[in-house]
C-alpha cells in the first residue's frame, strides 16, 4: 500500500541474531490535533485529527496492538520490544480517527549465530 | 537608568547552575535518548530526497561550490563561508537557493520547508566532523565575525537584552528553562534542529528570529548580512569548543 | 565604574533569587491553569477515575515495584514529554504481561495509550511521547495474563517557560 504519511521503522540494535530480543522503533509525521485548539490565525476550533489504532505484525501475524488518545505528542515515536524468530518483514498498520489507514515495512535480516 | 532597572529585575529572576531547575542526570538521559528517535529524521530523509532529485546531489553542490566531491562534507563542515560566486558569506540554505537561480528555477524562500530540510540534509553530510569554521580565512569572513561579534554583544530592543544578557554563563536558568551558552551547547553543530514547541524542523536562524522576538527585540531577517554575521559568530563559538556537526539536533 | 557595578549586582541578585523561585513557579502553574482550562470539550473526555474502572472493570489494582516507569522529573516542554514503562515479567505463554495502559491525571481525557502485548514481544516494554498540559502525575496500569492489575505513578513538573 502506498504511504500517505511519512515514517519510519528503526530496528536497534543494527546487528541481531535469533533468539535475540530488539527493540523496534517507530516514528510518524501526523499532527495528532486533539480537537481543543485554536487555529492562531482563524480563531476556529482545529477539529480532532489523531492515530488511534496501530498494529504491529511480524510476517503477517500481530504481535502488537495499540489503542492511542489523541494526548499523545504530535510527530508520535512508539516503541516496544521483539523477540527475532528468523528472517522476515515487520509491517506496522495504522489508522487515524479520521479513517486515514497506512502501512509502513521493515525488512528483519538476522545475522548467522 | 531606567534600562539598567529593567535589566536588572529580569536577571533577578535567572538562576545559576546547581540550583533545584536545572536539569538531573536522569533526565538528561531521558531527552538523549529521545535524541535517537528525532522526528527530524524523517524531514532530513525528505531534504535528502529533495536534495537528489531537484538539486542534482553531491555532484552538484560539489561543482557550484568548486569543490572536490571527496572534499564536500569537510567544506560543509566550515560553513557559513565565503563564497567567491555568490559574492558574499552565506550559510548552506542561501546556497540551496543560488542553486535554484542558477538552475533557472524559482527561489524557495529561506524559511521554507524545503529550504530547512534539505540545508539539513546538507550539513548533515558532514555529521560527526568538526564544527570548522575558520573566520580568518578571508577578509570577508574576517568582517563577519566581527560584524557577529558585535551584534552577539549590543544591547537591542525595550528589556536593553544582549545575546550575550543570556548565553554567556553555562548552565543558566530562566523559570525552570536553560539558557545555553551557545559554546558549550554546539548551538553552530546542532541546528537544524527539531524544536518540540513547534513539532517542526528549523534552521538557527530561524530559532534565533524567535528568540529575539521574545527578548523583546526587532528580529534580523534571514540571510541579511547582520543575521549570516550571527550565525558566523555562534557558530565560532563551537568550533572553539571543539564541537563536533550532529544534525538533526533536538530542542526545547 | 557603573557597568562593572552593574555585573555585580547581576551576581548578587541572582544569588537572592535562589530563594524565590518555589513561590515564583507556583504561581506561573496556577497562571498557566487558568489560562489554559479549555473552553472547548474534546471528544473523548474522560476523568481517570473512569478511565481506569473501564480498564480494571473494578478489579482491585495494586502498586507494584515490579513497573519501573520513567519520566522526567522536570519536563522540558509540556508537548513532548517522554513516558517509558518496564514490566518484570518472564513473557512466557503462561506468564506474560497482557497489557500496558498510559494515563494522565489532570488532561480532559486522562487516557494516552493501551498497549496490547504478546509473548513474542520477549519483553514487556513501551516508550512513547505524551502531551502534558499542566503539572501532574503519569500512571501506568499493567494487566497480567492471570487477570490480576498493578500500577505504578510518577509526578511531572510542567511549567511555562521563561523564554520562548
């Protein structure tokens, strides 16, 4: 699926092996407006515009979900752990109160034990 | 005598280093580690874009600047220089824009998007060497820093501020706010930053537009010889600290 | 001569301010509530009291040492305060830390996050960047795979700046 948004998917540590665990990383460009601002220069209400589901999955299958407020920073960074299983594709699913859905990947390489 | 007055009831309210404000180990931890994911990363990566497909890359840069492309991000390193073409000392978002005239392309305006994130990209191609501005290297640069000296130094605008009012001491505190010396904080190796009141990518320039206009002052257009002369300066005081280029930085 | 006078007093009246500022800053919070109380209701209000009886559904939750949750102590800009929470957990299928949830005490929707975990996570663990209007405590309810509640809450200064 093409992205809308921008993001990113950061893996740390670079280097990893199987049966390690790593913490993935992501970060998305999205103004997470709560709905209780003032637009400075038209003095109108910014309606309500933020992420409020995201899934984690590791070759298709979820390993993560997420429910999040709109009392999250804009440009939002989330992070969890992974336990690496082997060679394969994180896809981080992500919709927005608005109905807005995107999809970011990351390819998870590990190295030879 | 009045100004002086002024002057005064405001540094009574700054606080020096050590006191209950200014910031524990702990959480200093905690905004270095946020360092790792800056959300400028994503608007570099966009100037990165931007960078290759509009401005034509490193081949490009490298040949409007008469550089070697080996040589490029050592000479980036050393910005705002002279730059014999542009007739003047600019800093690397008045040269993205020369470039655009020279390609026979519209001028992007110095605070654009565009222009921040892809100076960004820029500077950061000399990530992790030294911040070396070298201000005796012509006598035009000579003039700047001089100029920027100054400036960094006159009092201007109704509270009678000076840079130097709030940026000299390390480790001052203004309500709970640190106040860098600018030196020691690599504000010349660390801008273009994010700055998390704005959610946005910024330039020092910019930032330093903001600043004076909080300390009461007329802010210096961007890219004016007075504010290029500034950034010289700043940046200096970096390059004295031996500071190291880390872009995109991360500020309040 | 006047000026060096003048530097001279800058020394001795910032000395004297060290005593001030405790009061100084209370007022510039109770300021900063006032001008900030929204006149506006945002969409998803919801006091904490509430919000955490959605998530324990009444179920008893107690404080536990096993959560360490990291936040700043003095945070340096109320729009992107860092919340970090760790769960002592072996996140095994039969011991695991099913859920981590993010809450504030004084924003109009108390809620921030919940995070749903798995064993493949490996460990409980989750960091993110919450906003903060006003001074006020961060607290992290935990459910286990069992069905049992723990929290853990840390108190953040937020306070208007000097500058910009």
């Amino acid at each position: 699926m093409a992205e809308k948004r921008k993001s990113m998917i950061k893996i740390k540590p670079k280097k990893y092996k199987v049966g390690d665990i790593v913490k993935v990383d992501f970060i998305v460009i999205h103004p997470m407006d709560t709905g209780m601002a003032k637009d400075k220069k038209t003095g109108k209400i910014i309606p309500a515009h933020y992420i409020n589901d995201i899934t984690f999955s590791f070759d298709g299958k979820p390993f993560t979900k997420m429910k999040i407020w709109e009392s999250v920073s804009q440009n939002p960074y989330f992070s969890v752990n992974m336990k690496v299983t082997g060679k394969g594709k994180i896809t981080v699913d992500y919709t927005d109160n608005l109905g807005e859905k995107n999809s970011k990947s990351k390819k998870v390489k590990p190295k030879k034990a | 005598m009045k100004k002086i007055v002024l002057t005064l009831a405001l540094t009574g309210t700054f606080v020096l280093a050590g006191e209950q404000y200014s910031m524990s180990a702990a959480d200093k931890k905690m905004y270095e580690e946020m360092l790792e994911n800056n959300p400028a990363d994503i608007f570099v990566s966009d100037g990165e874009e931007i960078f290759e497909e509009e401005f034509g890359g490193e081949e490009s840069l490298a040949k409007f600047l008469d550089v070697s492309e080996k040589d490029l991000a050592k000479y980036i390193a050393g910005f705002p220089r002279y730059v014999k073409k542009m007739g003047n000392v600019v800093g690397l978002d008045q040269v993205l824009q020369a470039m655009e005239v020279e390609q026979g392309k519209k001028k992007d305006a110095l605070d654009s998007e565009k222009i921040f994130n892809t100076s960004a990209y820029v500077k950061s191609l000399a990530n992790d060497l030294p911040v070396s501005i070298d201000v005796k290297e012509n006598k035009e640069i000579e003039n700047s820093f001089a100029l920027g000296k100054k400036l960094y130094n006159t009092r201007r605008g109704y509270r009678g501020l000076s840079c130097n009012s709030c940026h000299s001491l390390p480790g001052s505190v203004l309500r709970t706010q640190s106040l860098p010396s600018l030196g020691g904080a690599n504000a010349g190796g660390t801008w273009p930053a994010y700055r998390m009141t704005l959610s946005k990518l910024v330039t020092l320039q910019e930032r330093s537009r903001g600043c004076m206009k909080d300390a009461g002052q007329e802010p210096l257009p961007l890219g004016s010889k007075e504010m290029v002369a500034l950034e010289v300066y700043i940046t200096n005081l970096a390059k004295e600290n031996k500071k190291v280029v880390t872009i995109p930085g991360l500020k309040r | 001569m006047e000026r060096r006078n003048f530097i001279k007093n800058i020394m001795a009246v910032s000395a004297v301010a060290v005593t001030v500022p405790n009061s100084l800053l209370a007022e510039e919070t109770e300021k900063a509530k006032v001008s900030k109380a929204p006149a506006v209701k945002g969409p998803n209000d919801m006091p904490l009291a509430d919000a955490i009886k959605a998530i324990t559904d009444g179920k008893e939750v107690k404080e536990s040492d096993k959560i360490k949750l990291t936040v700043p102590e003095i945070a340096e800009n109320g729009a992107v305060v860092p919340v970090k929470v760790e769960v002592e957990s072996p996140m095994t299928e039969e011991d695991y830390v099913k859920s981590i949830h993010i809450l504030n005490t004084k924003n109009s929707n108390s809620r921030c996050a919940d995070i749903m975990l798995t064993p493949a996570n490996g460990k409980a663990y989750f960091s993110t960047r919450v906003k903060l209007a006003e001074t006020q405590e961060i607290v992290t309810i935990v459910e286990l795979s069992d069905g049992t509640f723990m929290k853990a809450g840390k108190s953040i200064k937020v306070t208007i700046g000097g500058c910009g």
